[in-house]
C-alpha cells in the first residue's frame, strides 16, 4: 500500500504519518518522487487496514497498486525521472554518453583519456576500481588507488564518474569518490546490498542481472527506491540466452517495456552485451533508436593492452566516430516523440 502525502504536509505531519505506521506494527519505506513524498507501507503477513491512515492530515491519498514494484511503476509516476548525476541528467532530454575503460589501470592513461573522451562527446566517465571477475585470477581492479584515479580525472575535466560497488569496503570507499554507484549485474539480486547501497543517498546505477527478468530487474530497482532513494538508473547490459555468437544477448525489447512501466531512466551497455567491439557501434546505434536515454561504453587508448575487457573495448577514433552517430539518431527520436512513450 500507498501513502500519497499532501504536496504542503509539513516536516512535522510527515513524521506523524511515519510513526502512525510505525506504531500499527508495520514497515513505513518513505521516499520523495520529484515534488511529492510517497510512503510505501508493507508488513511482514496479512492485509494493512488503510482507514487510519487515510484519516491523517498529511495523507492526500491512499493508494493500493497492482504492481509488485508500486514505486517504481508509472502508475505511481506517469512522468519520467531524471536522475542528476553530477550536474549530467539521465533520462532527460539529452542522450547520456558514459565511457571509458573497464578497469582504471594507470593516473595518466586515466586523466588523457578522460579528457579525449569528453571533447569527443562523452558526457560521464565510467571505470572500475573493484571488478568482480569471472577468475579469482584475473586483474581485481586498484581498488582505493583506481578510486583516487577516477576522483583526479573527475578534477581535471570536470566529467561526472560512476564507478561499481561489489561489497561493504568498496562501498565505503567509493562514497568519497564517485558521482554514481554502480550495482553490478552479478550483486543485482544481492538485496541487503542493494539496500545499503540506497541508504548512501547517492545515484545508483543498477544493470540487469545476467538471468533477471523485467519483474525481477524492476523489483531490485524497488529495494532502491523503498529504502529511500529515488535517484536510479537502469542498465540493460545482456541476458544470457541459448544464443552463443554473442558474450550475451542484449535485450533491446526491455526499453519499450521499461518505459510502459517504470518512470526510471534506462541506459543500455552493448559492451558487456557484445563482448565485441565491431558489435558495440549497432547495438549502441539500435539502442538509442530504440529509445534508451543512455549508453554506457567501454573505451580503451589500446584495446590489446588493457587488462580487463580488450576485445569489447573501442578505441577513441571509433567511440568519437559513434558519439557522433548516437547524437544524431537521438535528435531523430527525440523529433518523433510518438515513437518513445
Ligand atoms: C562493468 O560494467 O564493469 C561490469 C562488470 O558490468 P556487468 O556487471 O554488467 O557485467
Ligand atoms: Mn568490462
């Protein structure tokens, strides 16, 4: 169940309402949507008598959705959300751009590249300092090192950085140093993580778990917003299927059926969806016809060099060449605003 405060409530008449909820024995979950505050209302078992509830002064409205997910559906919020990341939005009129290399690997590769990125069209720096590798052998990332990195390219071109959490130490490093918190494909279903990972108030960038359906995906978002943060992004990045030409499948189709049901921004990654860089320029070009109000892509100053991800990485004369193509095929979309609920 719903509580749609009152647009004027009062800071006083919202914590009544909390406590009320509280005091009836149930789980008050409460979070701000744009201008109005929402209280999700859940108990462990049983129905939830609304009357004394609805009887409140700060309580517009009550509310009892059909959807599992209630805060993440447009039922709640027909009109889109756009997350502030840095001064960069995501979901609003303008296509976001985030590149740069899987893992941060070295300072002075990270601030070049960064700079090229952005005077190529790049609106936010992406790169790992904690990569939760398929091989316990395989490069980990420079962990609070890769963080510093990312923060000091941050300073030199001013880009937004959004960097992944895999657990409580890279959480707790990340905060002082990222713009946006990614939650990976691998911890989309790790709900306690998910959790503390809202309650730092900051943007979360949260991909699809590798085998999650749409419900599944949208419901990890709702652990999001439910511990009272409404600043999500979504990232389609590839489900795995019987399909093996491709590292996995991307599922274009989830865009359409995101924005039928959800109000949160949708950004697809054709980079971990490929695993090939000549892959990555269509499905990124598809994905933004199709109506994604991002791209996340991996982009390296020598693809055989990196450490982590080469194969799927562009090099900057062909993420500048796709930057380019991207805007273009944003502003046609844009221009038929039927085309995109
Ligand atoms: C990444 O973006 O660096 C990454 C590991 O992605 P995913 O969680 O989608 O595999
Ligand atoms: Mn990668």
């Amino acid at each position: 169940m719903l509580l749609i405060l009152r647009r004027e409530c009062t800071v006083a008449e919202r914590e009544e309402v909390v406590q009320r909820v509280v005091d009836m024995g149930l789980i008050a979950h409460p979070v701000r949507l744009d201008d109005h505050h929402v209280i999700g209302v859940s108990r462990d078992a049983g129905p939830i008598d609304p009357g004394p509830l609805a009887a409140l002064p700060g309580v517009e409205q009550v509310m009892s959705l059909e959807r599992p997910y209630p805060l993440a559906s447009r039922e709640i919020k027909a009109a889109r959300t756009s997350v502030s990341v840095g001064g960069v939005s995501v979901g609003g009129p303008d296509l976001a751009i985030i590149a740069g290399p899987c893992a941060v690997e070295d300072e002075s590769m990270l601030v070049d590249l960064a700079a090229a990125l952005q005077s190529h069209g790049a609106d936010m720096l992406r790169g790992g300092a904690y990569k939760p590798r398929s091989s316990p052998y395989s490069f980990q990332g420079l962990g609070i090192r890769g963080l510093e990195m990312l923060a000091r390219a941050r300073e030199a071109t001013g880009m937004p950085v959004v960097t992944e959490v895999l657990d409580e130490d890279s959480l707790a490093a990340a905060v002082d140093h990222a713009d946006m918190l990614q939650v990976g494909a691998r911890n989309m279903h790790n709900y306690a993580f998910l959790r503390k990972v809202a309650r730092t108030g900051m943007p979360v960038f949260l991909k699809r778990g590798m085998s999650a359906s749409l419900e599944e995906f949208l419901l990890a978002a709702e652990y999001l917003l439910s511990s009272g943060n409404p600043e999500v992004v979504l990232c389609e990045r590839g489900v795995r299927t019987f399909s093996n030409h491709s590292r996995f499948t991307l599922d274009l189709s989830v865009i359409p059926a995101v924005r039928e049901e959800s109000h949160l921004p949708i950004v697809v990654d054709p980079s971990h969806a490929t695993g090939l860089s000549l892959r990555v320029p269509p499905m990124a070009r598809a994905a933004v016809a199709a109506g994604a109000d991002g791209v996340m892509i991996e982009v390296h100053p020598d693809p055989a060099a990196a450490l982590s991800d080469g194969q799927q990485s562009l090099t900057v004369a062909s993420f500048s060449e796709l930057a380019r193509q991207l805007r273009a095929i944003a502003a046609l979309v844009a221009s038929r605003p039927e085309t995109v609920p």
